[in-house]
C-alpha cells in the first residue's frame, strides 16, 4: 500500500441497506477526513479524525458514522442508506489538522 | 455563514497564462489552500498561503490578500495536461477545510 486506499471504487446499494467504505492509510497520519462531492458543490466534510480514538461531526455528519480504532483505519458507514446519499466518497489524510491533506481515490455510490 | 467565490468554468489557450480567482468568507481564517482535480480522480495538492503575498511553485503561483478575501492561482505555459478542476480551500477557526465547488479549466490547442 502506498497512500490512502478506499473500497469499494464504486457501489450501487438499495434504499434502507447499511454499508461501509472503507479506507486505509499506511502514512501514519494522525488526522482523517471523510468528504463527499456532489455536482456543483465544494467538497463537504462528513466526519472527521484527529488522531486515534476521537473523532467528530463535520458539516454534514447526518445518516453517517465513523469509527477511528487505529491510525491507519477509518470506516464510515451509512446505517440505512437513501438516495440523497449518492455521491462520491472521498476520505482523505494529513499529518496533523494543520497540515495538507492527501485522498484516496474515491468510492462512488449510488442509493437506488 | 461560509462562503467560498470561484468561477464555475474558464478557458484558455495552450500556452497562454491564466488566473483563477478564489473569494472567501469564513469563521477565522487559518490557510487558504489549491488543489487540483482531474475528471473522476481525487483532488491533489499544488499551494498555501497563509500570509499576505505570492508563493511560487514551478509553472503555479498563488496570491493571498486576507483584507480582501481574496487569492488567485495563476498557471503558466499552460499544457494539455492543466485541463482539471481547481479547489479553492480556506481552513477556518476549527481548523476545517471550506471547499468553494471548483473551476473546470479547458485548455484549447
């Protein structure tokens, strides 16, 4: 692993079913990032994580849950999934909150 | 609220020079940050400014005026290649990133 890795690259997922992206970092970054994009708008924190153990709500934390166990690891699920969910997911990392971030790839979901 | 000001979409020529512009409103200001995306890829990072001034990185610069909220990134000898979406990102008092939506940069031969 090099950098930030995120699965699934993409997901088609039923109204009302829970998932959870993953993403993985081998940067040994304290902070993480769990943002979505949607057409026309800026990038949109979900959650977030300063280190290990904490985390806390972004600018649109709703439906959506983190999880910061370890380091490296930072899953965000979607209890019961609806349509406005669809979007792409990026996470991303950075040294510490003052520092530049770095994404992984991408998961994009689409909630039918 | 929040606010960041970008153009939705510009076009320039293969190598010609050209600005970006980037207008913000935020809760305390702690950085102003420039990334590049290119279609159905992640954001990467190309310049901060934190203070007042121009910062240059290769063919990129980028300016911030904090009185004026307000910073530019210019590209030079612009390629092919700079065809992308260009993030402008103010760290605010929490020390979180507001993303303005991007400007879609088409470059023609």
């Amino acid at each position: 692993i090099a950098g930030i890795t995120q699965a699934p690259t993409s997901q088609i997922l039923a109204a009302g079913r829970r998932m959870t992206l993953r993403c993985t970092q081998d940067m040994r970054h304290n902070a993480m990032y769990w943002y979505r994009q949607d057409l026309g708008l800026g990038l949109r924190l979900i959650h977030y994580s300063n280190t290990a153990g904490t985390t806390g709500k972004g600018e649109v934390p709703d439906g959506y849950s983190v999880s910061r166990a370890n380091t490296d690891d930072f899953p965000l699920t979607l209890a019961s999934a609806v349509p406005s969910q669809t979007s792409v997911y990026f996470c991303a990392s950075s040294r510490g909150p003052e520092d530049e971030q770095f994404f992984g790839p991408g998961t994009r979901l689409t909630v039918l | 609220g929040q606010n960041i000001d970008q153009p939705t979409e510009m076009t320039a020529t293969e190598g010609a020079i050209v600005q970006i512009n980037c207008t913000y409103q935020t809760s305390g200001f702690n950085g102003l940050f420039w990334y590049q995306q290119h279609a159905g890829e992640a954001p990467t990072f190309l310049s901060y400014n934190v203070l007042d001034g121009l910062e240059e990185k290769g063919r990129f610069s980028s300016f911030l005026s904090r009185s004026k909220g307000y910073s530019y990134l210019l590209l030079k000898e612009l390629q092919m290649k700079d065809s992308a979406s260009y993030l402008c990102a103010v760290r605010d008092s929490n020390y979180q990133l507001i993303w303005g939506a991007g400007t879609k940069l088409i470059i023609k031969p």
